[in-house]
C-alpha cells in the first residue's frame, strides 16, 4: 500500500500539481485508515465510554455542555470524594471537554443533532487521523523524501502503541493530547528551522492547547529545553534557536499558566526549571554574542564563554539552594520513579498500584511497535548521518523516549511518534535507494552492473552515503522492495491483530468464548450500576476501592468515597483502612462517612483476576502507609508467607470486610465443603463469614459485583454484633450479669 | 428538602388522627389479659385510657386471632401488657416480634407483679434492653422505713414514695410535677429492676435508699445475694428507641388497680392518712408511652444566606465558603391534647452542629421571637454564623435526645463550594498588588517608548544590520 503511491508516482508525471492531489489523496486515505482500525470496539460491543478515566472525562464533558464553561471552570463536584468534595474545574485539564464541547455546539450550529456520547466516543479515532497527518508534516521536516512523511503517517496511523490509547470509547486525555504532542514538535522544527517567531508563537499556542490537555505536556516542557541545551553545546546557538526558543517558552508559559490546574506551577517546581534555565542561558548567550560581535578579541571571548559558564553553573547551584529550602517544589513522586523504578513501590504504594505505572517489559516494544521496533535505531543512525538541528532534536527525542518508555508502561505512548517518524526515514531510505537507481550516471550504472546485488543489498544503508555501489540489479532491487513490502503488509496484519485483540474491549463489558466458539458478554458491571441507579437515593453514598469511582459516578450517578483522581492519599486510605479491618473498626468509619453502600468486585465465580481480593494487598499497603499501628500486611500473609484465602488464610484475613463481602453467601452455591474460588483455585472453609453491619443488598449475575447496604445503629441501642445473634434466635443468658464479676452500677 | 417535605405529610397525617385520638401516635390499643374477667380490677385505669380517646381491644395471649401486625403494618399502635400466669405468650408475641413492633414505632407497657413470673418472651425482651429482672418469680422490693402501715405493717411489701423528681436538672419532670407535697405513691408489692448502661434507658421511679429485693420463700436469715438494692432498683423505668418507640417498666401492676387508686395509705411513722397519687401517676405513664407528653415535633427547618444583597432562596443546596448563614428549626412539644410552645430547659441547650467529618461549628441556639408564631404552638430556634474556610459537603445537625422526650435528629446535607474566579477581589483593590501593577505599566510604556524611539531615530550607518549575522 505504501510503496504503491512510489511507483504510481514512478510512472505517472512529474508534474507537481499531481504529485500534491496523489499526496492529499494518500494522507486522506492514511487518515481514514487510522480512523477504521480504531472502530473494532464500536462494532463488536457499542458506542460506549471505555475503562474507568473515560468515564469521568464524559461525565466532565456531560456538565460542561449542559452548564456552560464558566460554571465548568468553578465545578465544585460534591459527588465525589464525600465528603471532601472536589475542585474539580481546578483540578483537570479542560482541553479534551472542551474540545468535544465545541465540536458539540458546532454541529448543532450546523443543525446536526450529535449525541454528546458519540463525539465522546468518536473523539480518539478523529484526533488519530489529525496525528497521522501531523506526524507527516513532522517527517516532511526531517528529511527531503516525499515517500517518508507518508510511510510515517502511516505509520503513526496504526501503530498500536498508539492505537492503544485512542480507540473509539477511550475518551481519554491522550486522545487529543497526541496529536498536539506532534503537532507542536512539528511547529518547534518548523520555528526553530526558520527562526521565525510566528512558528514560535503557533509552537506556544498548541503548546498551551497540549498543557490544557494532558498532565504529559511537561514532556515537551523538558524536551525542547533539552534540544536547545544540546544544540548549544554542540556549539550550534544561532539567533533562529533564541528567537524560536524564547518566543516559544515566554508565550507558552504564560499560555500555560491559563489553566488552573498548572496555576503557577511553571515557575515553582523543579520539572519546568530546565526550560526557565535554558531561557535564562539564552538570554545570556545572545547577549555574549553581541558583545563578541561588538569586541573581537580572542582572550576577551574565551574570558567570556567562562562568564556564561560559571553563570550557568552558579544558577544550577542556586535552582539546587532553592530547591532544599524548599522555594521550589522538589520532582514529585511520579518523577521520582521514573528514575527509579522502584521507588514508588516503597514510599508511595499508590502509585505503583496503577498497573500502567510498572516498568515495561521487553515483549510490550515488539507487541506494540513490531517492525518499527528494529527499523527505529536505522532512522535514529540516518539522523545522525546529517545531524542538522532537526535531527538531533529526533535523536534526543529518541534517547528520552526510549528511557522513559522503558521504565513506565504507560509512556510507550510517548516514545511512538518518534518511533514512526525514525522508521519511517529508513524505510523511505532504503526504498529510495532501491528504487531510484536511475539517478547516477550511466558509467557509473555499468560499473554498478559488474557487482552483485546481493552484496549491495546487504549493506544497502550504507549505499545512500555512497550510491557508487552497486545495487541496481534488477533482481536485487525487486528482492529487496518486495523483502520490504511483506515486512510492511505483516505490520499491518499485526497491528489489525492487536488492535482487534488486545484493544478494543471496553473492559466495562467482558466478552468471553462459550464453549461452541459464540461470543458470550458478561455485562455484570452495568447491570450493578443499572441496580444502583434505580434502587438506592440519589444522594446514597458508595463506597468502593478507588478504581471504580468514575465508573460508580458516571455509570451509577452515585457519589462516592474516592475515585480515580488520587488525590488524596489519605482519603483512599481511610476506605483501604475500612476494606481491611474487621466490621467493628469499620462501622465508625463507614458511618462517619455516612456511606450507604459498599461496592466489592469479587471474580471468585467466574475466575475473574481483576476482582478486588487481587488488588486487596494494594489496600492493605496504603492503609498501612497512614495506620501502621492499625494495620500491618504481613498479618494478612500465613506464616509461611502464603496470601491464602482457604481455611488457612490469618485471622486478619477472615476478619476483614474485604474478606467478608466477597465471601458472604458464597458457600451456598455449592454443596457443602466443596465451596470453590475459581480464581485463587482455592477450597474455602466449610462454614462462611457472617456480616452482622451490613446487609447483602444486590449480587449481579456472575457475582462480580456485590453491593451490600451498611446498616443503621440498632433501633435498641444494641452493638450490631448481638442484634443479629438475636435476629437468630439466639437469646441472651438471662443471668449475664452474675458471671461477669462485679455489676456495673448506674449513675445518672 | 425532600425529607423535610415528607415529614410535614407525614405530620399532616398525624395531625388529622390527632382529631380523633389525642396521642400523636394513633389509638389503637390492645391490652393483653389472662382473662378478659381481669379488667374489671383495671377499670378507672382503663376508662381513663378510652376517655382519652384510645380504642381498646382486649386479647388473652392464647388466642389465635392475636396479631401484632397485618401484612405487614402494625394492628396496634400501643400494646399494654398486664401480668399473666402462662410462662410463654405463644407465638404470635415472641421478643422478635415485639422488637419488630417497636422498630416499627409501636409503644409498649409492660406491668409485672410479685408472684407471677414475667413471661419468657418478654424477659427477653427486656434484656435486649437491658433490664435485668430478678431470676425468681417470687422476688419482691421491701423497705423497712418506706411501707404503708395500713395494709402492709408486717411484710413492708407496699412501698410508699414521694412523687418522682427530675432525674437531672436538665430535664422536665413529667410525673411528678405539681404534686403536693403530701402526695405518696404506693408500689405494693412490686419487682424492681436493674438497668444497664444503655443511653436509652431512664428509670421514671427508683427505689428508695432503703429498699431492697429479695424472695420470701428463701427461709433464710440474711439475705446474702441481694439482686439489687437502693437506687439501683428501678420500680418504673422508661426506654426511648432511636426512633422514639417508647416502653415502660412498671414494676408493680396493683398500683394500676383501682383499689390503689383511691385507697388511704398511712406512712410508716406517721399518724394521718393520705390519698395516693397513683391514679395521676399512671395518667402520666401512660401519657407518656402512648405519645400524650414529651413528644417534639420538627415543623420546618430553614437556612439561608444572611448576607446584604445575597440571594434570599430559602434552603440552598450550596453555599459558598465563608458565607454568613442564617439556620432557623421550629419545634412543637404536644402536651396532652395540643401542640404548643417547646421551651429548652433552664440548664439545657438545643445546639446545632456545622460538621464535615467532625463539627467546625457547634452552636447553641437561640430562641427567636419572630418564628415563634402560628397560635403560640410553635417556637423557632436559630443561629446565625459564618461557614468555615473549607469546602466540601457539610450537614447542618441537630441532635436533641434527651430522656423523656422524643428524639430530634435532623440533617440538611449543603455542599459548600470554593471561590469562583470572579469572586475574589480585584487586583487594584488589594494595595499589596500595586507594586506590580505599576512595573506592568512601566515596563510597557518602557517598550512602547523604545519602540517610538527606534523607529523615528535615524540609523548612524548601513553597517549596523550587517554586524548581527555573525555567530
């Protein structure tokens, strides 16, 4: 598909005009490519918002439509975090609501009714089309070949590393904030390039668009400081780098301090100091240069590029005095553990809970980059072969992107339009090369004759430097044009493959395979939020572990305790702290809270591994974080080491609500003592757990969701323990009091 | 807001069967008896009950048709439960489901008498409350200095007392207010009781200093297990459920007898003669089980935002931080036949609490003329401040229980919102900013000026523009 447009091109005329229609047509089709392969979800499930942060990004976007952006801006959530409450206007980036917002009021300018949830759902593939586009104008910068911007559109089109977070449903921030990642490099080349501040000042613009959007914006906000501190260095500073550079990060700063969420963040902690000291060393730069200009003196110069250093490392120092006395804001806690990838576990357990915070495992780069993968260091070398400012802006670009990609899941993002755009260039290299052997001349082409082509075949990079040797066999060229054309259609079967399999489940909606081979969709999750919706009040609290919180909100329209947005540690400690302690030290706690009910995911039923008795240890951590008197984990492993949910599991374990919740009941499903937790592949205990605070209220079909109802206080004033042994039938012993010593008397 | 309107319903509901039964909570009235015959000891007790409006149906605990509730709703509104011989009341009246009646408001009396054991089901009923009843059926309260000498002078079995007092100072007395001083009780020959540490309980008559309870057919001495003595023996207690269901101890069911209604006691000691209070007494005891007295009525809460200019909604869902806000709550106390006015006691408070999590305000509030109107029956409290420097969802919160009158527990959820943009004050209203303000100016009349300069001075030579290219 790629490298039909080369030989159409190849045969049909040269004119310009063709070349830009044939080149339109392309990147339209590339768009519209990237937009089909994103739609596997919407056609095997339905239009409906994915996984758990989508849902509150629909939910913010449900409210900004209905309310207007002002009260959007002043959002005081009261249904979440109950009953703290959230700032919620000053605590997101708007950009992707208010994206769909006006795209929302647009079309109904245009009179075209949209639901609000299909522009929701359809936002990520749209957005993906605009990346494929933009990684084109990107490539386009790098490199003098037509061919590479469109391979690398394409690229970026359907690698799944990106595919990942931008199919349809997955309304989150990364849908648009991808492409103005790109779309802003492209404008920083394109500035830096030309010198010109009007680049620069569209570079700022999509810059402040990119921090309205994604938390990820201090990635550029690092980036293009490092680019310009390297470009430095290699002693290339010129007056294009300043004026691009100063104009990008004085408007761009100020744009980004628009937001309330970033407020005045740019200029207090540590991750936007690269690129307020880069702007300062400019300043200085460019004034040494006017004095260099203005006094050519040798001993004067080097005087002076001594001055600019110890400037430099004397502003290092004081950034550092400021930074221990506390004026700025050390890293936080997230970029600490990119440099090391344990820390987090170790002092901030919450963040490693989210499994998308884990390091990278090797077989992730090939499932989610395939060939791209190995092609990525040849465009990274051909970069270095011209190494113009351009090029070392890929390289680092590269290099950062690799690190971070590797030690954080989640970044893969990140590193993939550098990726497309590296691999893109040597594959346009290596199809140049082959196909255009008509370039040099004809004594050249004889001699080129002479040699073999297998032997030019294999050390075809080196050919572009040096296009005397010979490669320009008929057979070898076919050899290698078609060797590269499978490798291309395979990437495309792969990317179909991972995108149709690893991709595009909703994970709200499970699907799984009868034994006939039918597809079977265990909806277990809505039908509870349908229940919730319908059967409690409307201002019932729930309370659940943090990951169902935006699910709860937008599916359920429930407040609740904590959610996604982990704000505050100790909050979801306090509902870790309730799920692992026995029912009396929760009741207080739940009552306290004035909690409702309490939702519990349990995949005991069905073998469902993300069900909460996998994630309780999580729990446990966090509370222990807060409580370490109160809670400790290694109560809640055997002896021997063992997390057991059987008859052997500790006396923390039975005694949790946690434990409890999942439990209760269960064992009426199966004859006695053969009570079964497919999940754990675990015997459990003949006789199961009682609940005595709460009241089981709902169970859905497969039991992975349970919700119980907390009880009121005891109507007689009766701790709840004894109300229900009385509920029972058990009676109490007449004369108690006698055996117990002493009699407490009464002083009123 | 709902909740509140649902409560007027609910109260307009009652106020209409108010017009029929003077007690707040319905008239319906089932008094179980061994033998129906057994009522005629009753009588003036009874008749009192029915001329004050209660429809009275009389039930053996062996009858079949005997119910409690009917698809599920209450039969009864009240339940009088008089000393019986059989030891168990059958299955239509087990402590389940007298627990289910009282979790369903229903009031309870019960009456225990010396020398019939109190039914199984309703000792297990007690104990949930907790109140512990003497193991032996016999068990009696004596007091050697307290007795009637007229019917009692050998066995000091019938108890004579003064009416009660207040138990604290805090609270109204409502059974022996107004009585004379020569006024006795006479509690013959009851079973006293022991109450725990439940916050529900109150005990409406204790025992004197002196009495003590024991079983006369142990032959012994001296009493050497004494089940309790003094004040610690109840004769009449009083438990208030959470939801203000009510159940009465009496401990002895002759002082409800019609002999001990008009009978001439003689103190011991003493030489005159005199009327017994019981008939007053038991008027009020059963007043207050049976909702006469001592229940509190929330006509209408309302808050608003107390300040110039603000808007005047009446019970906004939200409010800002640091808003000043007015809570006004009007309450009802129903005396008998009427609502009236609910005066706070002298050394109590009704207070409010402003919490999230924990209070950030607890006020006491304060009596307010303006509210207090609609036929003098309604008395309005409130309290003005200024809401905390925190946001998030806070509940305004009375919580008045106090014994003897019914429970008051109210909660108006708000949410309190943070500083929109627009609301904080301007830049050139705080002096603090004017430095600032000032170098903004400064620096673009500055660049402006450059600007003019640069362009209407003529460059020196052609050379200047060459010199920058160089790097």
């Amino acid at each position: 598909m790629s490298a039909d447009p080369l030989q159409v091109l190849a045969s049909a005329g040269k004119g310009e005009s063709t070349r830009g229609l044939l080149r339109v047509i392309i990147l339209l089709l590339i768009a519209a490519a990237a937009i089909a392969s994103r739609l596997f979800s919407v056609i095997r499930f339905e239009s409906i918002i994915h996984e758990f942060d989508p849902w509150f990004n629909f939910r913010a976007t449900k409210y900004l439509v209905a309310n207007g952006f002002y009260n959007f801006w002043d959002w005081f959530d009261d249904r979440t975090w109950h009953p703290l409450g959230r700032v919620t206007g000053g605590t997101l980036y708007p950009g992707l609501m208010v994206t769909s917002g006006i795209i929302y009021h647009a079309l109904r300018a245009l009179t075209i009714p949209v639901d609000i949830r299909n522009i929701c759902v359809l936002l990520a593939p749209a957005c993906s089309g605009l990346t494929a586009v933009a990684t084109y104008l990107l490539t386009n910068e790098m490199t003098p070949s037509p061919s590479a911007g469109l391979l690398a559109a394409l690229f970026m089109g359907i690698a799944p590393g990106y595919i990942s977070r931008s199919v349809a449903g997955s309304y989150d921030n990364e849908a648009i904030a991808i492409f103005l990642l790109v779309f802003t490099f492209y404008l920083w080349i394109k500035a830096l390039k030309q010198g010109s501040m009007l680049w620069g000042a569209l570079c700022a613009l999509f810059y402040g668009y990119m921090v309205a959007s994604w938390g990820g914006y201090a990635f550029i906000t690092c980036l293009l400081p490092l680019h310009a501190f390297v470009l430095i260095c290699m002693g290339r500073y010129s007056t294009r780098l300043y004026v691009s550079y100063t104009t990008w990060y004085a408007l761009g700063t100020l744009a980004s301090m628009q937001i309330p969420f970033v407020g005045f963040l740019p200029v207090k902690t540590s991750e936007h100091m690269p690129a307020l000291g880069i702007f300062g060393f400019l300043q200085l730069l460019a004034f040494l240069d006017y004095v260099r200009a203005a006094m050519p003196s040798r001993q004067f110069q080097t005087f002076l590029w001594m001055f600019a250093g110890g400037t430099f490392g004397l502003s290092l120092l004081g950034l550092v005095l400021a930074t221990s006395a506390g004026v700025i804001a050390p890293w936080g806690g997230r970029f600490y553990s990119l440099w090391d990838t344990s820390y987090a576990k170790i002092h901030i357990p919450i963040i490693a809970s989210v499994s998308e915070h884990q390091p990278t495992a090797w077989p992730a780069f090939f499932f989610d980059l395939n060939m791209l993968i190995w092609l990525f260091p040849v465009g990274v070398y051909l970069c270095f072969q011209e190494l113009a400012d351009e090029h070392v802006f890929i390289v680092v670009y590269a290099v950062f992107g690799s690190y971070f990609a590797g030690v954080m899941v989640r970044l893969m993002l990140t590193l993939t339009p550098v990726v497309c755009v590296a691999a893109a260039i040597a594959v346009s290299t290596l199809l140049d090369t082959y196909l255009r052997a008509k370039l040099p001349k004809p004594e050249e082409i004889q001699a080129a004759e002479a040699s073999e082509g297998k032997k030019g075949a294999k050390s075809g990079l080196k050919s572009t430097s040096k296009p005397v040797v010979g490669v320009y066999a008929i057979w070898g060229k076919s050899m290698m044009v078609s060797a590269l054309a499978v490798y291309l259609l395979i990437f495309v079967l792969h990317c179909t493959w991972v995108t149709s399999n690893a991709y595009s489940s909703p994970s709200v909606v499970l699907a799984s395979r009868l034994p006939d081979g039918s597809q079977h969709i265990i909806d277990d999750y809505r039908e509870a939020y349908q229940w919730l919706r319908q059967n409690t009040r409307e201002d019932a609290k729930i309370m659940s572990w943090w990951d169902y919180g935006y699910q709860i909100g937008g599916m359920a329209d429930r407040p609740t305790l904590v959610d996604n947005n982990t704000w505050n540690n100790t909050h979801i400690a306090t509902v870790g702290k309730a799920m692992s302690s026995s029912e009396e030290v929760s009741y207080p706690i739940m009552r306290q809270h004035e909690v409702d009910y309490v939702l519990v995911v349990f995949g005991g039923l069905l073998g469902y591994s993300g069900d909460d008795i996998n994630k309780f240890l999580w729990m446990v951590r966090i509370a222990e974080g807060i409580w370490p008197e109160e809670i400790s984990e290694r109560s809640f492993f055997t002896p021997r080491g063992e997390y057991r949910v059987d008859g052997e599991a500790t006396e923390a374990m039975k005694n949790s609500l946690m434990y409890k919740m999942s439990y209760y009941n269960y064992n009426n499903l199966f004859p006695p003592g053969k009570a079964m937790d497919r999940m754990r592949n675990s015997l459990l205990p003949e006789v199961g757990p009682t609940l005595s605070t709460l009241d089981e209220a709902f169970t859905s079909e497969n039991w992975i969701i349970r919700i119980y109802k907390v009880k009121d206080l005891d109507n007689l004033g009766r701790d709840h323990t004894s109300a229900a042994a009385f509920d029972r039938g058990h009676k109490k012993a007449k004369k108690a009091s006698k055996k117990r010593g002493p009699r407490r008397l009464r002083v009123d | 807001m709902r909740s509140l309107l649902s409560l007027f319903s609910l109260l307009a509901f009652l106020f209409a069967a108010a017009v029929s039964a003077l007690s707040t909570s319905g008239n319906r009235l089932l008094v179980i008896l061994d033998d129906v015959a057994e009522k005629e000891s009753y009588s003036k007790f009874l008749g009192d009950l029915e001329s004050r409006g209660f429809q009275l149906s009389f039930e053996s605990p062996k009858s079949e048709s005997l119910a409690l509730f009917h698809l599920g709703e209450r039969r009864y509104d009240h339940v009088v439960f008089f000393p019986t011989k059989t030891k168990g009341l059958g299955p239509n009246l087990t402590p389940n489901i007298l627990v289910d009646f009282m979790n369903a408001n229903g009031n309870v009396l019960v009456t225990l008498t010396s020398g019939t054991a109190a039914p199984n089901s309703l000792v297990s009923l007690l104990t949930e409350l907790e109140i512990q009843l003497p193991a032996d059926r016999t068990n009696l309260v004596v007091d050697h200095f307290h007795y009637d000498a007229a019917s009692a002078a050998d066995t000091h079995d019938v108890l004579l007392l003064p009416p009660p007092t207040s138990v604290r100072p805090d609270i109204k007395n409502y059974f022996g207010a107004g009585a004379g001083k020569d006024d006795v009780l006479a509690f013959p020959r009851g079973v006293g009781a022991a109450l725990g540490a439940s916050e529900l309980l109150t005990p409406i008559l204790r025992a004197p200093r002196t009495a003590y309870s024991y079983n006369p057919k142990e032959q012994a001495e001296v009493v050497d297990d004494v089940f309790a003595a003094g004040e610690q023996l109840s004769l009449v207690s009083a438990f208030q459920a959470r939801n203000s269901a009510r159940l009465t101890l009496v401990g002895a069911a002759e002082m409800l007898q019609d002999k001990w209604f008009d009978v001439e006691v003689t103190k011991a000691g003493a030489n005159k003669a005199a009327k017994t209070f019981n008939r007053e007494f038991a008027k009020r005891v059963s007043g207050w089980t049976f909702n006469e007295i001592g229940v509190l009525r929330v006509n209408w809460i309302e808050h608003h935002l107390n300040e110039a200019g603000g808007n005047n909604e009446s019970n906004p869902t939200i409010y800002r931080i640091k808003n000043d806000v007015k809570y006004t709550i009007s309450l009802s106390e129903y005396v008998w036949t009427t609502w009236s006015l609910f005066t706070v006691p002298a050394n109590d408070a009704l207070q409010l609490e402003f919490s999230m999590l924990s209070p950030f305000h607890r006020l006491a509030l304060t009596p307010s003329a303006a509210y207090t109107s609609a036929g003098e029956s309604e008395s309005g409290y409130s309290a003005t401040f200024k809401l905390p420097d925190q946001h998030g969802i806070f509940n305004f919160k009375i919580n008045y229980k106090r014994p003897f009158v019914s429970n008051v527990e109210e909660k108006n959820t708000v949410s309190v919102r943070h500083m929109a943009h627009d609301e904080w004050p301007r830049s050139f209203v705080i002096s603090g900013a004017w430095p600032w303000i000032t170098g903004v100016g400064v620096t673009v009349a500055g660049w402006l000026g450059f600007c003019a300069l640069w362009m209407y001075s003529a460059p020196v030579g052609g050379k200047r523009a060459g010199s920058k290219k160089t790097q």
